[in-house]
C-alpha cells in the first residue's frame, strides 16, 4: 500500500501545474511535424505502404474505417476531394464514431466551412456528454482525443474530459492496479493505449509510463512473447496472432490491431532498446498490413527508416513475479514451445498442439528453460552441461515452500502472485530437488 501511494503522489505532483489547454494548430493528433513530414514523404516516394493505401483509395473502395482512412489521404496528398468525402461522413448518420470523428474535425478543420465545423463539434460535444465515462481504454481513448480536437474550440472541454482521465482514472485504475500485483492492461488494450499515450504527449507533454516506469519498460518484450510462435497466413498478408483466450479461427483484426499497437510503441519511443526490437520484430514484409482495415495504420504509422535490433538477440523468457506473468518461447523459431500465464489465463503449445499441462509426465525442455507443474514439483531432477532455470507453476500463490537441493542447506522460497518458484542452477550443477509446502508459522 506505501509504494501505491508513492506512485500516486508522485503522479499527482507531476501534473500538479497542468490545466489541460493547448493551443496547438491543428493537425494536433498523431501528427507531430516529423510524422507529418513522413507521411508527406512516402506519398512522393511512392513507398510500397503508399502504392497499396493510393491503390484501394482511388478504387473508391468502402473504407471500414472511412473518416480516418480519406482524413490521412487528405492529409498525405491535399486532395480536398478525400478531404471533403471525410467531411460529409462524419456530417452522416454513420458518422457516430468518436474516436474517427476526432481525427476528422481535426486533420480536416481547415477544410471545413464554419457550419459544417460548428455541426461535427456539436455532435462530439453530444457524444462526449450523453456517454457516460467508459472503463475500457478504447472509449477512454476516444474522449480524450475528443477533448484535444476540440480544445480551444468548447471551453473548458480539456478540463473537463481529459483531467478526470490522467489525475483519477489512470491513477486508480491502471497505476493503483499494477502497484498491487495485477496485470490491469490486456493485449487488445495496447492500440488504444499508444494512441492516447500520443495525443497526451504530443499536446500537454505528459508521459503516462512514467507513473510504472519499471512496468512499461518490460511491455514491448511482454507484447511480442505474447504472441504465438506460428504465423497465421491470411488471404492478404501474414499474421502474428496474439493471445486469445478461446481456441479458434485467428481473428484477423485483432492480429492487425497487435501490430498496429507495435507500430505505436516504437514511434513513441524509438531510442529505447526494447522498441528497437519491436521494430525489427515488425520489419519484416512478409506481415505489412494490406487489408482495407490495417493499410491506413499500416501508412500512418510504419518507419521503414527506423533501424531495428533482431528480436532474436530478445531473452526469450519473461517473468514479472509482482504480477505473477510468466511468458516462454523455447527458440524464436516459428515451431517453438510457448507457455503463456497471466492473470488466470494459461496456454501451451508444442509441435503446433495444445498442452494439457495437468496430463504432463515430466518436466517440459524449453531449451535451458524448465517448467514443472505442481504435481511434478515435489520431487525433480535438475541440472544440465549450461546454466538452467526450473519454472515451478501451479502452486499457491504467495506461498512459502521448503526447497532441498542436494548436497545443500535447506532453504526457503516464497511463490509469486501467480503460484511461480524460479529456481536457476550453474553449468553442470545436477542434483535431486525435493519442494513441500513450509509448516504455518
């Protein structure tokens, strides 16, 4: 509870002074003047993501997305046609969603007639008003772009809309959550996310992370080992399919929005080491989004000139014992062994098959890497030529256990938040383990 409300104050003293204006011109979302000029640039280069985006435009195909997808054209080319096509969409009965509404009266305000301006700002002051403050990140997302749009336009709307979000909301919910050991942000949640964590910087300098530093720092190895070792091959394009909680046919849209998500988070912070491997995890052709949904980020948001690390120098283990997640990849092979454990949900794949972990007979090789489920937890052999780690999973949470490895002093270990015992041996260092629950104090 002290570190929890450490983090809090912290947070609350850093965006003491904010009061949530900006006089920003527009474009003022997503759009800082070096991505402007990168967008601006692949039009005139005719880059391969250019080619495929003009390609469907001049097709007058039926964007799923349509007031973003002729908004970015419009602001890539200056063609007034896209602009205006843009326009009277979100003027339409289908122009209902906030989110892409934002992106329209702000990308295309200088195309805009006072009353048409003064019509799209009136229905996004309805919808910012008639909605009651969602939970999930998406919509919370969508308010705050909203807000940023409109700043300047509706008074007090920055106040109003985007301060509940950073100095209650975020705090409570996502801070608040992770200081306690859980895992509050899901994989569908990280497009949604990035986005807002854009349009805050770009416009009040506010870097959300900051307030989990160590949490966000390890999020781009958590999003690609939270993804399944074999690609699935779509119509249009090579998808990585991230977690799904039920087994089944990929969903095409949620692999795009994983990568989108990727894309985001290396054009956040393309320094940091951890993005540069996301980048090189996402460099590869084979996966560019070429469907009428993915192309527009695809456009909007990849850096074919941002040099990326190979993922394959990534660890390929990650465990975070306060929130109890434990993700494993045998190799970076695409047939590699996968374990995945967070917040309830368990997976494992072997040779493309689903793993009955409480059928396993003997502890599963995952290269140096172990993992040994309880029921084979309380006696083991361990030890190899290199370096070994043992994952013990399924126990108790938060639970003491005796660990006796021979020829060595009993000890004590204590299970993390999601029932794990992380037990590492030197090279050639074999030995008989035995675990049983510690006696109650």
């Amino acid at each position: 509870m002290r570190l929890a409300g450490l983090l809090l104050l912290a947070l609350s003293f850093g965006l003491a002074q904010t009061d949530y204006k900006t006089d920003l011109a527009h474009p003022r979302l997503l759009l800082p003047e070096r991505r402007l000029k990168l967008v601006k640039r692949e039009s005139q280069r005719q880059s391969m993501r250019w080619a495929a985006f003009e390609t469907m435009a001049k097709g007058k195909i039926q964007w799923p997305e349509p007031g973003f997808a002729l908004s970015l054209y419009y602001v890539a080319t200056g063609d007034e046609a896209a602009g205006k096509a843009a326009i009277d969409w979100a003027l339409s009965a289908a122009g209902n969603d906030l989110h892409q509404l934002a992106i329209v009266y702000d990308w295309c305000n200088g195309l805009m007639a006072a009353g048409q301006a003064g019509q799209i700002g009136a229905k996004m002051t309805q919808l910012l008003e008639k909605t009651a403050p969602a939970k999930d990140l998406a919509s919370i997302r969508s308010r705050v772009m909203a807000a940023i749009a409109l700043n300047g336009h509706v008074d007090g709307v920055g106040a109003k809309y985007v301060k509940p979000v950073v100095e209650d909301w975020w705090k409570q919910e996502i801070v608040g959550a992770i200081a306690a050991g859980r895992n509050p942000i899901e994989l569908r949640d990280h497009m949604p996310m990035f986005e807002m964590f854009h349009a805050l910087r770009d416009n009040f300098d506010i870097d959300l992370r900051e307030s989990a530093a160590k949490y966000f720092a390890t999020l781009p190895a958590f999003h690609i080992l939270a993804h399944y070792p074999a690609p699935y091959p779509a119509a249009e394009n090579e998808y990585r399919v991230p977690l799904m909680k039920s087994h089944g046919e990929p969903d095409a849209r949620e692999a795009a929005r994983s990568r989108i998500a990727g894309l985001m988070m290396v054009g956040y912070d393309n320094n940091a080491q951890e993005m540069q491997f996301v980048q090189g995890w996402l460099i590869q052709d084979r996966f560019l989004l070429r469907s009428a949904y993915g192309i527009p980020y695809e456009y909007l948001w990849a850096n074919p000139y941002q040099p990326g690390l190979s993922f394959h120098y990534l660890p390929n283990v990650f465990h975070d014992p306060v929130t109890g997640r434990l993700l494993i990849r045998s190799t970076w092979e695409e047939d590699a062994v996968w374990y995945y454990q967070s917040e309830g949900t368990t997976q494992m794949f072997r040779s493309g098959e689903i793993v009955n972990l409480q059928a396993v007979k003997e502890p599963i090789e995952m290269g140096n890497t172990h993992l040994l489920p309880a029921a084979l937890s309380s006696k083991f052999k361990a030890g190899l030529e290199e370096p070994s780690r043992y994952y013990l999973i399924g126990l108790k949470p938060k639970t003491r256990y005796e660990i006796e490895v021979e020829d060595e002093d009993l000890r004590e270990v204590r299970s993390d938040q999601g029932g794990v015992v992380e037990l590492t041996f030197p090279a050639k260092r074999l030995a008989v383990v035995r675990m049983k629950e510690s006696p109650a104090p």
